[in-house]
C-alpha cells in the first residue's frame, strides 16, 4: 500500500491536548515526568500519547482516547497482553487473601517450586519486585564467593541495572563516585578475546562476567560455552540476564535454548505479566550464601518488604502455568515472523535496506534507523515513530504479545508499508519536509 504523502487525509493528526496537560503537571511533580526514563516524553515524538489509562490484550487507550495497537508491551514486560483474564482472575483470587505478611505466605514455596521446575539449571530462587534488584543480588554473591570487586559487563548490551556498579559504566553517571566506576568493565558481544584480554589486564580481580545471551545478534557457535568455561578457569561467575529472553526466547529460558547453564541468572518482565515480580537463580552452592545453612559468611541478599508480595506471585505463577499449556512462545515467533516479512517486503520494494533494518528474535524483533549517510539517526527514529502512531500503532520496538492476533500484525504491516513511504521521501527530499517537533534523544546522556 503506497502512502501519499506525510499529510495524507486518511490519517489526520490525533488530539494530545489532554496528554500535553498532563505530562506538564507530571514534570513538575515527578523527575523526568515518569518512572521509567524509556516511557519519558524525550524518547517519543512531539504529536504522541501522553499517557495511557487502559490496555486490553495488544490494544491500549490514551488519556485523550485514542485507540493503538501496542508493541513493546509495556517494555516487553507483558508477553500474554494486557489484563490477561487468568493472570487478572489469579491475582483477584489471591489478593482477596491479603498480600503481605509478617511471615512467609505458602505461595512463595509453590511460586519457587512452578519456578525451578522450568529453570532447570537452577537450584534456588529468591524472588524480588525488579530485574535491577535481581541483578544486584547476583553480583553480590559473586563478589562474596570469589573476594574479588570487579564486574566485567557486555558493553554492547544496554541496560542491567539502576544500581551504581552499571550506572556508572554509561553515559549517564552523576552521582556515582570514581572509585565504583572503576570496579566494572567492559567486553564487547560475540568476541571471546575481548573478554580474554580483560580477565588478563585485572588478574585475580574480576568477580563475575554479567552478559544477556542475545540481543539483536545471535551468539556466534560455541561462545556462550566458552565464556564460561572462562570465567571457569579464571575463578569467576557466570551470570546470566534473562530479563528480556526469558519467557520470549524459550520456556525453560535462552540457557536451555542454547545449551549453557549459568551459575547465576535473573528473570523478570514476562514473568507477571505487567506484574512487579524479577527472580534470582542459581546454583546451590552460591545462592545459599544469602541463607543461613552453611558455614560461610553470611550475604545480605534480596530482603525487602515487598519482595513476596502474594499477588505478584501469583501472576507468575498463571504466567508459568500459561506458558505450560498454551502455546506462547510458537505464537510469539508465528506472529513475529508474519511481522518480520511483511515489513521486508515493503523495505525491498522501497530499496530501504541501507536505512531501515529489523534485527533480534521473531519473538522479540528490534528495529534500527538510519539517516542517508547510513548513519544510525535519532531523527528518522522519531520520523518513523511519528508516522506509526498518526496510524494508530505505538510501536518503539516490535516486541509482540501472544495477543497479538493475524489481523493485528496485518494492520501493522500496512501501517509500516505507509510509514516506510514517508521514510524514503524524507530521505529524498530531506527530513525536514517532514519531521514534525524535535527528535528523540537517547536515554542515557550527561545533559538534558
């Protein structure tokens, strides 16, 4: 389907008045204007929901009632929709029961049990609210088992935690002192060597190497085994991010998948749904350090008030039960991959394939925009973004939900075909015919 031109009738540009409002209070209010800087105003267009005050499967409403197809899914936190009727009804029937107690509710040993029984290279889990918490507690048991305080992170991989081990490695580390940055490192994806070299510049002093399986660009043959069979001979940690490819790239998760089994590694966002609950897991020996039967120095691991609240497990508990019965994941990639080829086609018939590309999983499908020079380009991200959404798809990444029917993806497709249109005439013609407002900006940068 051709577009006609960025002004086209058929998509008159949506109200925001109510979501412009809003946003102004917010900011006065709330640092940044929200509580998750990639749901801030800077990472959208000008013309773009404010906020949202209702989901329902892969459909969600704005403030001014405007009506999207959703991806991303709450920053792929929910993987089976939005309000999710037996993940809704499992927390309605749990929360009635309270939620909080001065001692431990049986469900947290039937949500560690649901748990451990996908995670097979796992022998312990401790339960928390957020994958930054989760993260947290892996590399403090790292740094206890080995006596060492350095963290080697995978620098090509985005984000891990708000703590200040990897703040302070970004581009965005006011506030956290010299001496934390210097204690984390990093190494780049898929090149053994650049790890190599680090275990041999800090001899003795790397606790653990903290690293995703994939992101956009699958592991080479053999590296996942071989980092850890490094860290093995370099008496460090492997540790292992499942935030994102966990409950999108398998059931029992991207180490089963890929055949490695870490000695840490963290869960989170699919796994409740939209529902506060991250996990840490391991193998015996570490995790135990962070309980009280053994020998060793105790670790203060993962003690909060509301790590076990009882309705956020037992979301995760309908979330695992789900994934048991029905088939999520083939869904994720059946639907990934009608969306993955049809926006193919257009990028082909556009001769695109220089500025516009789809990279990641089918479950989990990033895209990447590029200016005329091949340059990866915040303005033609915006350009894009701006053009999906005056066709009613929110769409920063192409993160897709098992709510996500044919007739969704195929809406989508079309919109992109048009969006992509109005992407080769900026190209042509220069953006500026066409960018309405300022660009986008990166979420981790020194100034406003």
């Amino acid at each position: 389907m051709r577009a006609k031109s960025a002004s086209d009738s058929n998509h008159p540009p949506k109200s925001y008045a109510r979501g412009a409002a809003l946003s102004k209070k917010a900011h006065a209010l709330i640092p940044g204007g929200c509580h998750t800087y990639a749901k801030g105003d800077d990472q959208f267009p000008e013309a773009a929901p404010g906020f949202i005050v209702r989901g329902q499967g892969c459909h969600v409403w704005d403030v001014d009632g405007n009506e999207f197809i959703e991806y991303g899914m709450g920053l792929r936190a929910v993987s089976l929709g939005h309000a999710f009727r037996p993940v809704v009804e499992a927390v309605e029937k749990q929360i009635q029961l309270g939620a909080n107690f001065v001692r431990p509710a049986t469900i947290e040993v039937e949500a560690a049990e649901a748990f451990l029984g996908l995670i097979r290279g796992a022998d312990m889990v401790k339960f928390t609210k957020d994958g930054s918490a989760a993260l947290d507690g892996a590399v403090k048991l790292a740094r206890a088992h080995t006596g060492r305080d350095m963290v080697a992170i995978c620098g090509d991989h985005p984000f891990f935690s708000s703590s200040d081990w990897f703040i302070g490695s970004t581009g965005m580390p006011g506030g956290i002192p010299e001496w934390v940055r210097a204690h984390t490192v990093k190494f780049r994806y898929n090149s053994l060597a650049s790890l190599e070299e680090l275990f041999a510049a800090h001899v003795g002093k790397i606790s653990c190497v903290v690293m995703e399986a994939s992101k956009g660009e699958e592991p080479a043959e053999g590296y996942l085994e071989r980092v850890h069979a490094l860290c093995r001979q370099e008496g460090a940690l492997f540790v292992l991010d499942e935030m994102i490819t966990g409950f999108r790239w398998h059931l029992n998760g991207a180490q089963r998948l890929y055949g490695i089994e870490p000695d840490l590694s963290s869960f989170g966002k699919a796994l409740g749904n939209g529902f506060a609950v991250s996990a840490l897991a391991g193998k015996r020996e570490f995790m135990q350090l962070g309980g009280v039967n053994h020998e060793h120095e105790r670790v203060f691991l993962l003690s909060t008030t509301h790590g076990a609240e009882t309705h956020a497990l037992a979301a995760a508990i309908a979330v695992i039960r789900t994934y048991e019965t029905e088939p999520v994941i083939e869904t994720l990639y059946a639907r990934g991959d009608q969306l993955r080829q049809g926006i193919a086609r257009t990028v082909a018939e556009l001769k695109l394939e220089d500025h516009f590309t789809m990279g990641g999983r089918s479950s989990c499908l990033v895209y990447g925009t590029l200016d005329e020079q091949k340059r990866p380009s915040q303005p033609f991200r915006t350009l894009f973004l701006q053009e999906l959404l005056r066709r009613g798809i929110l769409a920063p990444s192409f993160a897709i939900s098992y709510s996500h029917g044919e007739a969704d993806v195929r809406l989508t497709i079309d919109a992109v075909s048009e969006a992509l249109w109005v992407y080769r005439r900026a190209l042509d013609e220069g953006i500026g015919r066409f960018l309405v407002g300022r660009p986008v900006k990166p979420v981790f940068r020194r100034f406003a």
